[in-house]
C-alpha cells in the first residue's frame, strides 16, 4: 500500500471530471510512480488509478477522433438551407 494520501475515484466519477483535472492527476501519479519506485515503496495502488484516468484520456481521445472524423466526412449534414 502506498504512503500517499490520495483519492481513489470511481470510474463514474472520473467519466465526469474536467480533461485539464485528469491531465493533472495523471502527471500527478507518475510522479509518485516514479519516486516511490526509486525508494522501493509499493506502487500498486497509484498505478491502478493511473491506469483508470489514462483509459478515459484514451477513450475521450478516441471519441473527438471519431466525431471529428465524422464531421469531415459528412459536410452536408450541417449545411443551412
């Protein structure tokens, strides 16, 4: 267990939470991830919530992708008559 004081959120929570505040955390853990890893201190927990606020990065990511994608592909649908 880490000697960190830090908040482990939901995957509900962190569906919610603004891009820029999930940026920061996750720098935020790989910092610790690192440092602790240095002085041998157990990461565990630190990467499970690393993982999770990167795969929403990942997921939120590949949505503007996907819409920015199908935007382009479809001009019309937008047109003003």
């Amino acid at each position: 267990m880490s000697n960190r004081n830090f908040s482990v959120h939901s995957r509900e929570y962190i569906m919610v939470m603004h891009e820029e505040e999930i940026r920061a955390k996750i720098n935020q853990l790989r910092g610790w991830i690192e440092q602790d890893r240095r002085q041998n201190g157990d990461v565990q927990e630190l990467e499970v919530e690393h993982c999770y606020l990167t795969e929403e990065m990942q997921v939120r990511q590949a949505r503007k992708r996907a819409h920015e994608e199908y935007l382009f592909n479809n001009p019309r649908l937008f047109e003003e008559n």
